[in-house]
C-alpha cells in the first residue's frame, strides 16, 4: 500500500530575524518595558559621558597631554572602584533589598549628581557624576539587568531578545542621545551644565519605567514559577536577589507538592536562599519529598540549629525523610548513629535500622557497609507480627543505596516474597537501582494485578536498559500470555526511540489479542510525541492483514447467521456473538493502525462515528474518512460498516477481497476449529457439540486442545458426538454453557463472551425448594445470582417483586458492598448460578474489560433513569 506513508512533523515556530523578535518583545508588556528601561537608561549615560568630557576639556583648556592623563588615572580608579563594589557589596544589596530596590539606585544617584552640576558645574561634580555612573553601571546596574531576564523563556528566545537589545536598542539610545545633545547643545547652545535639566526629563522617566517594570517582574516570575519554566541550572548562574527569594517564599508557602519542589530546586542554586524561615516550615509538609529536600537544603546550608526537629524525623514514616534526618544528625550534630538507635521512641525499630543501613551503606567505607549488612540481616531475619514490616523497610531501604553495592544482591529474595507488599516495595527500589540482573523477575510480576503498577514504574526507570529483556519476552512463545499481554504497555510507558522501535519491530504477532495490545501501545508513543516513532514506519501489510481478517470474519458471520445479523439457529448464539466480538476487534485495531498514520484525533473521531447507531454520526465518519483516505483504502475500510451497502454487496465485497467464499454454516465452523484462535475455536467445538454436527466429527478429532478450556470443551463435543465412550460427566454443563448464560443477564450485556469466561469460572450452582429463603433483607450482599430456571419473589416493606428465568437478584447491593434492601424467597422449585463477590472483585481486577462492561451498563442504567 504505497498511499500509506509517514508525514514529517514541524517544529515549533522561533524568532528567526530581527523583525520576528521586535514582533515578539512588542507581544509581551514585561519585554517592553524592559527594552524602554535600557533605552532610557542609555541615552541618560550617553548624556553623562558627554558632560564629564566637555566640563574636562574646558578644565584642561584643551591640553590633551593632561586630558589623557586626567582619564587615565580617572578610568583606572574607577575601574578598581567598580571591581570591588561588584565583589563585595552587588551580591549582598541584591540579597539585602532585592531587585525591588536596586532598580531605582542608579536613576536616584544620577538625579542627585546631576542637580549638583545643574547648581555647580565643575570638574568635581561631574567627576563625581561620572565616577557614579562608572561605578554602578558595570556592578549593581549589570547584576540587576540581568536578573530581569531570569523569568523570560525560552532560554533561545531569551538569548535573542539579549543580543536585539545590546546589539540594536544601545546604538539606537547612542542615536536619541546625539540628536538631543545635537538640539540642546548645538543649536539651544546650552551649557554643559544645564544639560542636566534635559536628562531630568530621561531620569524621571526612567524611574517611571523601573516603577512598571518591578510590577510586572513580581507578576511574570510568579506565572514562571507556577507554570515551573524557570531552568534551576541556567538560574544557577545568577544571584537570587531578595524580591525573587521573597517571591519563591510566597509560593512554597501555597503551592502543592509539585510546585514546592521546583521552587525548592531554585532555592538550591545558591545558599544565600537556605537562611529562609520558609525552608523550617516545610519540614512539616505533608509530602515526604519536600520534608527531604526542605531537610538537605538546610542541612547544606549550616545556618541553622534544627538538632530538636531533625530528631523527632527520625520517627518520621517516610524512609528518605529518616535517612536524611540520621545524617544531618550525625554529620552535622555529630551524634554517635548507634546511640541515636537506643533513643527512647514510639518509633518502630525497623524504621531506625533502615534509616541506618541507608546512611552507613552511602559513605562507602568498608566498615560501614559492612555494618550495614548485619543490620540489614536483622532486618530479613525479624519474624512474628513485625516481620512484613520489617521486610518492606528492607527493600525500601536497599532502593536509596546508589549502585553498585553488595547489599543490593538481597533484593534477589525479596523480588521473590510471598508477601506482595514486600515485593511490590522491592520492584519500586529494583527501578531505582537499575541493576540488569533483576530485569526477569520484574517482567515475570507483570503477570500478578496487584504488582502490575510498581513492575510498570521500575521498567519504565531502566528505561532502554530494559528493552532488550521486555523484546525478548514478547516473543518468546513459551513465556505465559499474561506477562506477553502486558510488555507493549510496559515498553510503551518507558516512551523513548528504542522502545518504540522495539514496537514497530514486533507488531507482527499470531495473537490478536497480542496484537492489539502492541498497536495500543504503538498508539500512546505516537500520541505522546509522534518524533519517537521510528522513520519509515510500514503498517501497510499489516493492514492489508487486518483488512483480509475483518472481511474473512465477515463471510464466517453471514455463513452462521444469514438473516441480517439475527442468529438464525439457537446452537449458534454464542458462536455468532464471539465472531462478532472479533470482528468489532478487528476493525478497531485497522482504524488504531490508521492513526499511526493519518491525524489520530480524526481517526478516532471516524472510528467513534462509525461504530454508532446514530446515522448522522456515521454520515458524517464516512465524510471524515473520505477525505482522509486514498480511495481504494478508503473502499475497503468503510464497505463493511457503509449503511448504504446491502449485506449481498457486502458479502460479494468480501468475496472478491479474500478471494475465496464460505459456502455453509458447517464450512464456517471447520473454518474456526482450524483458526489457531482457541476461544473462537471453543465456541465453535461448543456449537458442533450443541448441534450434534457429525459430520465435523473428524475436524474435532483433529483439534489440539492443549488449552483448559479446549480440553474441557472437546471433551464434552467429543461425548455428544460419540467420538469418546465415556458417559461420565457427559450431561455436566461445561464452562461455555454458563457463559451462554450469563451473556443474557441485563448486568453482563456489555462484557465480551471472551471476558465472561472469567465470570463463569467462579460461578457455581445452587438450587432452593419452595418457600425456601435466598437470602435475607438487611443481610451482607456478599453473592448475587443469575436464575436459571424457577421464580423468586423479592419482599420488603414497600413492594413485593418476582423474578424469573435469566434474570438477576442481589447484584445492585453486592457491586455497592452493602447488605440486601429485601429478601429473596423461592417462590418454586428454582436454580441459579451464585458468584462470590470477593472472586467477582478479583476478577474485575485482572480484567478490565470486565470492570469497564459493568460501569457501562450501569451509567446506561442511570441514564435511562433520569
């Protein structure tokens, strides 16, 4: 399929000339008046300078032998002067008073100098006017200039509204303050001292100017740090003045954990901000992170006595928190570590000892790790009520010691703990170490629910290292389905170009199921930044694959069921229904392997309109489609879901793609006994078996049931169709004869056949006599029950309802979790299959396709209700 191509993605639009970043600065109000600062001030120095060397010229009489050793010395002190300003007092003014005041120093000392030399115009007051300038300009004024360009982002667009500025607006300032120097002094004949009452007018309106930019730099660095665009490393290179440590303050004070931290990541780029009451403050955080960093900065920082509450951290339930906390004690209050362990605490041991192992294993000293190795076998050797406990500390210990070190070979055990607590807390450490030689037993805990979200975060912190592994296991035929199932997701949260090409790479999979999880995968790297997906992607034979399933599907379907999608013979229900189900597959993974291609939010719009019932919404889909799709792909996408084609059209569609036909209900079941597809091809032992088909007799015989569910549904066709002489167990019902069953229940309407498989795996029957109670009101809903036959009549003190066949009782209390609001009493000889709601629950973990089916319908439910 050569329509089918990659687009290449743009990149975002930068300031590329000078008239695109003039366009830029004029945008932002904080970019303006920034740039009318520095032209002002500018213009207010040019006009300085011009002073001081007329006024010395007139002093000197025109001796330029004296002239030139006047500047000389004059330049040198200055200079010297400057130096040590900028060494000694620029750093600690900022922090003193903040950018709040220094914006204004320069423009007060200029107006101060030049009323002097408006009243005394010699060479002593503009010396010293132009020794002001000489020493604030590349100090004080510099620093502060600088710090105004801290909140302006990106940092390339900061560096080219830097170079418009000091390449375009300086010569333009050198430009206003000729042609005023030019009016006033050439043509006005003013003299050098009156010219102070011309830049008067530039001073005054300069002090307005720093008026409006301490406003709007107080707003734009809030908006930065809340938005976190702030880069900690490049503000590292500056000084944090008093009005952004202020602001900072205000911030960690308000904001959630999140914001906290970056503003804490900015309070670490200098110890001039740890003095901050603020940083006391949060030791009390609610987050544990934040109490840890707050806890490292002030330790680092050494100016503050905080012995009493370092102490009572080490009680604190987080392990970074108490690690931090014996180190700041003994490093810094010098405390004996093993004294600190006999301190008399409601603190549990194990949380001291892990604390300990922590901080003697990070020093590195053979000792100490030695040392830590005997606490941390107390730790694992602890048993009775405080055993799990102590384990978990254990593992969440070994998870803060930097790599390589011997400890870590522990984690070996406890990856492999009956407890899944402590296993969970050993793959979250495992993720943080990243050593190569616990990768299997972390991908073999993708099987176990309760430890799919930590194996998931440890995987995606091996991030590349661990691609190798999860590639292998996908297609590793012998490793189970239920760890296979769960690696494309894995590979697709660890989101970087390796593990995207591992993807694409193993797209190809006899599995569907297999297969759809790999494009869903796929699908989330190419949402998430379409750059990773790797360049020349073809997904052109796999939906040429896709597209001969949907369509062979479709013919297997019209061969089973023949009136219009209406099952034409009991036997088949459940057949047609799984057949159906993959065919609904099918055509969702064809439109998943469309977006990786084509704009995905007008794939899924597509894809959403055509699975409607509504027909404007599939009008308007095919509209969609059309002018997103070449035609021929676009005839063979939407020919099957087209509600203007007939089923006689589509079928002889289907025929000319696939190039063969399904001439009876009998071929398409052979079809399915020989698909490689074992639930397709139980339901269809199951319907040969119901139908009592002989002549499949021999296709039976040949099917490989290696499967549970193949076996056990091959054994009981094999009984009905006297392939086997055994009676016993041949009137049990079998697995797939419950799930038939429960798809006919209002409750299970939105799970797929294949999902119920798990529902009817926990089912067992029970029966009641007449007048025989089912369950009791006010009781604990701990079952609820689908009738299979019988009546039960639901009594309570407003109504008295009946039940019947297919129909469920008791399953609105038991999916709240409370106790029945009636009771249920047997109204005739009745049986009914119960499910265990903890089993149910247990199942609606694993699956959840199964959760999503009852939320479905229950939001139907309530929809209709309102």
């Amino acid at each position: 399929m050569s329509e089918v191509s990659e687009k290449p993605s743009s990149a975002p639009d930068m300031p590329k000339n000078l008239r695109q970043v003039w366009a830029y600065i004029r945008a932002s109000r904080y970019l303006v008046l920034i740039t009318a600062l520095i032209l002002v001030g500018c213009c207010t120095t040019a006009i300085i300078g011009y002073q001081f060397k007329l006024i010395a010229y007139k002093s000197f009489s025109g001796d330029k032998v004296a002239l030139a050793a006047f500047f000389g010395r004059f330049n040198g002190y200055i200079g010297l002067a400057s130096f040590i300003v900028q060494m000694l007092l620029t750093g600690r003014l900022l922090r003193w008073f903040g950018i709040r005041v220094t914006l204004f120093v320069m423009p007060v000392v200029f107006l101060g100098g030049s009323m002097g030399l408006l009243l005394a115009p010699a060479l002593l007051t503009a010396s010293i006017l132009k020794g002001s300038q000489g020493l604030l300009r590349y100090s004080l004024d510099k620093s502060t200039t600088e710090l105004l360009y801290l909140p302006v982002v990106p940092p390339r667009v900061k560096s080219q509204v830097k170079s418009f500025i000091d390449g375009f607006i300086w010569r333009m300032a050198d430009g206003l303050a000729g042609v005023t120097l030019f009016v006033f002094g050439n043509r006005m004949k003013f003299s050098p001292g009156r010219i102070s009452l011309v830049n008067f007018v530039f001073l005054f309106g300069w002090l307005a100017i720093a008026y409006g930019v301490r406003h709007e730099y107080l707003k734009v660095l809030r908006s930065a740090i809340e938005r976190r665009t702030l880069d900690p490393e490049r503000t590292a290179a500056g000084t944090m003045d008093a009005s952004t440590i202020e602001v900072l303050a205000q911030q960690l004070q308000q904001a959630g954990e999140q914001q906290v931290l970056y503003g804490l990541s900015l309070f670490e780029v200098g110890s001039e901000a740890a003095w901050h009451p603020v940083l006391s403050g949060l030791l009390e955080h609610p987050s544990a992170v934040v109490r840890q960093r707050a806890l490292h900065i002030l330790a680092e920082s050494g100016r503050h006595p905080i012995v009493a509450q370092a102490e009572k951290l080490l009680g604190d339930d987080a392990l970074e928190v108490r690690a931090e906390a014996l180190q700041y004690l003994v490093v810094h209050a010098h405390k004996d570590p093993l004294e600190l362990l006999k301190m008399t605490t409601d603190v549990p041991a194990h949380c001291l000892q892990s604390a300990l192992v922590t901080y003697l294993a990070r020093s590195r000293d053979t000792d100490h790790v030695v040392a830590a190795q005997t606490v941390l076998q107390t730790m694992l050797s602890s048993i009775g009520p405080e055993a799990e406990a102590s384990h978990r500390e254990a593992a969440r210990a070994l998870g803060t010691i930097p790599s390589p070190c011997a400890l870590h070979a522990e984690l070996s055990e406890l990856l492999r703990h009956p407890n899944l607590g402590v296993v969970e807390q050993a793959l979250m450490s495992a993720g943080k170490i990243r050593v190569g030689e616990f990768l299997p037993l972390i991908i073999e805990s993708l099987r176990e629910p309760r430890l799919l979200g930590a194996a998931r975060v440890a995987l995606a912190q091996y991030g590349d290292e661990a691609v190798g592994a999860l590639v292998d296991r996908l297609n590793d035929q012998e490793t189970p389905t239920s760890v296979r199932k769960r690696i494309p997701a894995a590979l697709a949260r660890i989101g970087t170009v390796k593990s995207a090409a591992a993807l694409a790479g193993g797209i190809v999979q006899s599995d569907p199921e297999l297969r759809y999880e790999v494009i869903k995968a796929l699908n989330k790297i190419h949402t998430r930044d379409p750059a990773l997906m790797p360049s020349g992607t073809d997904i052109s034979h796999m939906l040429d694959y896709e597209l001969l399933g949907y369509y062979r599907s479709f013919q297997i379907l019209a061969a089973l069921d023949m009136q219009n999608g209406k099952p034409s013979a009991k036997t088949q229900l459940l057949v047609v229904a799984a057949v159906r189900e993959r065919m609904e597959q099918e055509f969702e993974r064809i439109f998943r392997l469309l977006s990786l291609v084509y704009p995905s939010r007008d794939v899924y719009n597509a894809y959403v309109g055509l699975t409607s019932s509504r027909p404007q919404l599939q009008a308007n889909a095919l509209e969609v489609v059309e002018h997103l799709l070449p035609s021929d792909l676009y005839r063979r996408v939407v020919t099957g879901v087209d509600p203007d084609s007939s089923p006689v059209q589509r079928l002889n569609f289907a025929q000319r793609l696939c190039r063969s036909s399904v001439a009876s209900p009998t071929e398409a079941l052979r079809i399915l006994l020989h698909s490689g597809d074992y639930w397709l091809c139980a339901c269809a032992l199951h319907a040969v078996g119901q139908g009592g088909l002989a002549e499949l007799a021999e296709d039976v015989r040949r099917v490989l049931h290696d499967d549970p569910l193949l076996d056990q549904t091959w054994a009981w066709t094999s009984r009905r169709l006297g392939i086997v002489e055994t009676s016993k167990g041949a009137t049990m019902p079998t697995v797939l004869e419950n799930v038939d069953l429960l798809r006919k229940a209002t409750i299970f309407e939105g799970i797929s056949t294949q999902s119920l498989l798990r529902i009817a795996a926990i089912t067992s029957e029970l029966a009641w006599t007449t007048d025989e109670v089912v369950y009791q009101e006010n009781s604990p809903a701990e079952s609820m029950f689908l009738l299979l036959e019988g009546e039960v009549e639901l009594r309570s003190a407003r109504m008295a309802q009946r039940r019947g066949e297919n129909q469920m009782i008791g399953s609105l209390a038991a999916l709240g979790g409370g106790t029945h609001t009636e009771s249920a009493v047997a109204t005739r000889a009745t049986r009914a299959l119960r499910i265990d709601m903890e089993d149910f629950f247990d199942t609606m973990a694993e699956d959840f396709n199964v959760t999503r089916g009852i939320l479905a319908v229950l939001a139907g439910l309530a929809s209709r209700a309102a």
